[in-house]
C-alpha cells in the first residue's frame, strides 16, 4: 500500500518506521511545511520521497494525517475535497470538533477519525522511534460514520503497529481524554512553572530532582504546538476536570494548614485506590 | 561494621541489600515494630537478626534509622539517651525539626541527619531493591552539630550506596524539598483522586491511560505512613509552594476559558525550560 504521511513529526516519523519495518506500506510519501523537519526525514529515511501536497495525495492509498489539531482541522476539508477513492485518517488526541466539521463532506465515508494513545515528551522527525504505539490503545470515532472498508484499512494500520482498538463516538473520546490525558500534562506544566518560579537557584533542582519529581514533571517537555490547540478544542472537559483537580488541591492544603492528619490520611489512601487500575 | 537497622520497609531494606553485598556490613540486626514487617525481612534475607530496639542498640557501630518521621521524631531522643559511642543516622524527608529536637541533647555529635533522595512508590520489605541509591543525591545537614567521626562513618555509608553527598543546613533543605519532592506528590495524589472522581467507569482509565498518565499518578501509590507525617512537618513550606501550584492552574483555567492561544502558548514555552535542567 502506497502511504501519505503528512506532518513528520514524532507521531507520524513513528508511525513510518513500523509501518516500513512491517512491510505494511509499499512506498511512503511525506509531507510537511516546515522545510527543515522534511528534509530531515527524507535523510534519516523516514520516507521515501517528500513531496508537495497535492502529490501526496494523489500518490496514496491511505493518507495519515499526523500534524497538531488546529493545522488538521485548517487542511482536512481541502483533502477530502481533493480525494478520489484515499482513506483518510488523523492522529489528533481531540475529535469532535474534527468530526463536526467534515460530518456533512460528500467524501466523509472515506475518513476514519483515529486516536493512537501513545507519545513522548519530545517532538519533531528527530524523536521518531521504533515500537512507539506497540501494546497501546488506539480510539476509532464515531465508526458507524465511515465506511467498512476505510475502517477496514485504518485497522489494519493500527494492527500493523500492534495496537488495541477501542470504538467510541467522539464527544465521549474527548470526556474521557481530558479525564486521563489532558489534565496530566496542565498538572506537569504547571508543576515545571512553579518549581521554575519557586527555586531560583537551578542547581538545587538539579542536584535535588530524584526520580519522583522526574516523573511527574516529565510531560511539561511536551510540545506547545501540539498542546496549545488540544487545550483550545477541549476547553469544555479541560476546565471541567481542572475544576475538580485544583479543588482536590485546596482540599489538601486545608488539611495540611489544619493539621488534619486523620483527614490527609484519608485522602492518601483514596489516591493509593489508583493502584486497582494502573499497576 | 555492625549496622542495626530501625524499620525495614523500602528505604531502609535496600539499604541492607547493597551494604552486605558491597561488604560495608558485617552483620545487620533489624528492628521493626510491625511483626509481618520484621519476619519478611529476616525471611527473605535483608537482615541476619529480629532484635529488640534495645539489643539493637547495643549491637551497632552505626544504627540506621529508616522509619517515617513521625515514629522518628518519637524515637530519636530516647535512642540518643541510650547511646553510648554509637553512630546514628536517619533517611527523613524533612530535617528542621529532627535537627532542633536534638539540638542539644548531649549526644548530639554521634548524630547526623540526613535525606537520601531516592525511593519508588513502594513501601515495606517487598518493596526493597538492589541499586535504589546508585547515582541519586543524599543531603546532609547541619553537618557542623556532627562529630567528624560520626560524620566520616556517615558518609563512608552513602559512598558505599554509591551516593552523591550535599551539604545544607536543616531549613534550606526543607524549603527545597517542598519545591523539587513533597509538591510532586501532592500534585500525584490530587490527580490520582480527581480522575477517579470524574471517570466513574474505570475501565476508560485502564483502556485510555498512556505513559503520561502514568507518570505523573505514579506517586499517588505512595504510603500514607511516610506522606501523612512529612506534610505535617513541612507544612510552611508546603503551603507555600502549594499556593503557587494552585494559581499556576487557575493562570492555565482562565487562559483556556478566554482561549488565549497565545498567552496559553506561552506558558507552556516556559514549562519547557525545564528541559534545561532535567533531561
């Protein structure tokens, strides 16, 4: 199968090693604005050619869209406009609005609207790795929206990249990813900023840092790009869970002010509950 | 050297494993209140002898206090009264107020307090672990209350646990260690308890939860038993930083609720800046 992969980023240079590695694409073609992220991944062999996006299109059986939520939704109607028989599908960690906007396409069977649940902190053709989505979630949206043989394809690219799929219509995806994904990395970003802020001298955090404060500060390496329009779509479940998160915090720092240690207590225990569910 | 170990859970059974593997222990004599705690540890090896805290006592060199800071502050004096050339040691997350209980009992010099940064989200024997304090930072404080000898024996200990040693004075550490751990954990459990708030069906969490996720709720496994007494006796600190995380959070609501992109972008670039410290 011929492969588009525009935007070669960490999730769509990941995406190109496997799917090469697996003999699941026959030649792949990239597609990215930005000059020096393309030639990069023509010379680490990302791709076999980059190309224009007209081309790109025209040359593939199936087109990834793997660029930020706000850069897919700019170009997605303009693909659909300009595809024959290309399967579609996108990347992006927000999907209604993406799937609002192309409800009514003439060409929406041919989409199928993806989530791979899997990344890193860095970004750019430079972070693309080998057996990144093995063994994770991948969301399809609102399935019943695109036709059999697009989600056909579009599982066998995520079956090619060893991934557990999961159907769900696209308002729930984007509740639930705010529960689990989006409020870690404002939790993280927030956490960097006050650390930064706090501790003027670097070299204590640095001397400092064990791998607790690693791990949960971990995510505020991660690309505004990406981030910055995933908070905009989402903005409705985002504030709705931050709500919740920093009311969880004053109820902490009440407690801590109050002495309460019965209560603290209590509420350590609650968190320790997670260990059911995440190992 | 006979080394007597007082509470055999994570900090204070991986300290046994890598002292008697590196031969910095002849014997370890362990003491532990909780009976299932001390069993494991003899059973599986962590230590050569179950002795009361008295035998304990008497059998050392050096005694190693590993419990939380509660139960440490609670025993600390009446050890240091029973003392006679023995050296004594304690793992606490937080020194200021260890440091001026003891300030000045008459065995103050045998004393040094100290901070090992490293643990996992683990507790108890089951938890102990070969190589837990390779290449992680130990703090010493307030090393000039200490005799050289009992500071020498100290740091000999961490060199064998492959420790890098800092110095600092009992306030400053805890002002950091608010900033660069207990926040972190705060942050952790907070999270922990807002999404098992929000998300009813935990099988979305099992299902959704990526690597991100995961590493930041990776702390919110942490014992109560050593959180509970180290938000207490930090709780100036905390609260402190605590503020600051909270109006980070409402900065990221109220930008994502105005959709400012750009000053939401910029937040953002600036929590990358941890990058520059912690790669």
């Amino acid at each position: 199968m011929n492969i588009t992969i525009i935007g070669l980023g960490l999730m769509g240079g990941s995406m190109a090693i496997d799917l090469r590695k697996r003999n699941f694409a026959k030649k792949i073609f990239g597609v990215d604005s930005d000059i020096l992220h393309a030639e990069t991944a023509k010379n680490i062999g990302l791709v076999d050619e980059i190309v224009d996006l007209e081309t790109g299109i025209n040359s593939a059986d199936l087109i990834i869209l793997a660029t930020p939520v706000d850069a897919t939704i700019n170009m997605l109607p303009n693909i659909m406009n300009k595809i024959d028989s290309q399967i579609i599908t996108d990347v992006c960690s927000t999907k209604y609005k993406i799937c609002e906007l192309i409800k009514e396409h003439p060409k929406r069977k041919n989409f199928v609207a993806s989530h791979p649940m899997a990344g890193t902190e860095y970004s750019g053709p430079w972070a693309a790795i080998s057996h990144l989505y093995d063994g994770k979630s991948t969301i399809i949206c609102n399935k019943e929206e695109s036709s059999n043989i697009a989600i056909k394809v579009v599982e066998d690219l995520y079956g090619a990249l060893n991934m557990r799929i999961i159907h769900m219509d696209a308002k729930s995806h984007d509740v639930h990813a705010a529960y689990v994904s989006h409020i870690s990395h404002i939790s993280s970003f927030a956490l960097a900023l006050t650390v930064l802020e706090k501790e003027k001298d670097e070299k204590h955090i640095f001397n400092m840092a064990g791998g607790g404060f690693r791990s949960t500060v971990r995510l505020a390496k991660s690309s505004s790009d990406m981030w910055t329009p995933i908070f905009n779509q989402n903005s409705e479940n985002i504030i709705d869970v931050l709500d919740t998160y920093i009311s969880k915090l004053q109820e902490f720092k009440e407690r801590i002010s109050n002495n309460s240690k019965e209560e603290i207590n209590t509420m350590i225990l609650d968190a320790n509950k997670i260990k059911r569910i995440i190992s």
